[in-house]
C-alpha cells in the first residue's frame, strides 16, 4: 500500500470535489513478486502505469517506478 501523504497548508484539490483526504493510498502489486529491491517504508516513489479498483482500493498492477529519495536509517 502506497500512501500519498499531504504537507500541511496544501488545500483540497478543486477538481476532485473539494473532499480529498489528508492521505490518498494506492495498492500497489507486483506480480509474482514479493519485495521489490530498493521499495522499503519512506521511500519516495514516482509510478507509472493503469489504475483500476481492488476490494474498494485504486490498485496498479505491475507499475514502472523511479526512487525519487530514500530516507536515511540511523
């Protein structure tokens, strides 16, 4: 699950009908695949691909993606 997260003193968009969340999540999946090197918590992701609805959730299937940034571990 990918979890689109709003920075404080960023509004609702106007074109989705003012009523977005503090978050939008997007279920990602891989087939066959369990992990996905480098794609860990925080990291930072760029997707590409179809989205489609599963069990009530925006999902896409197989997306081509850019690590944008990783977070550092202390």
């Amino acid at each position: 699950m990918v979890v689109d997260a709003l920075r404080p003193g960023i509004q609702p968009s106007a074109t989705s009908g003012g009523a977005r969340k503090p978050y939008d999540r997007l279920r990602v999946i891989w087939l066959g695949r369990t992990r996905v090197p480098g794609i860990e918590a925080g990291v930072e992701l760029r997707l590409n691909g179809m989205v489609t609805q599963l069990d009530g959730f925006p999902a896409m299937f197989n997306p081509r993606y850019e690590i944008l940034s990783r977070q550092e571990h202390l």
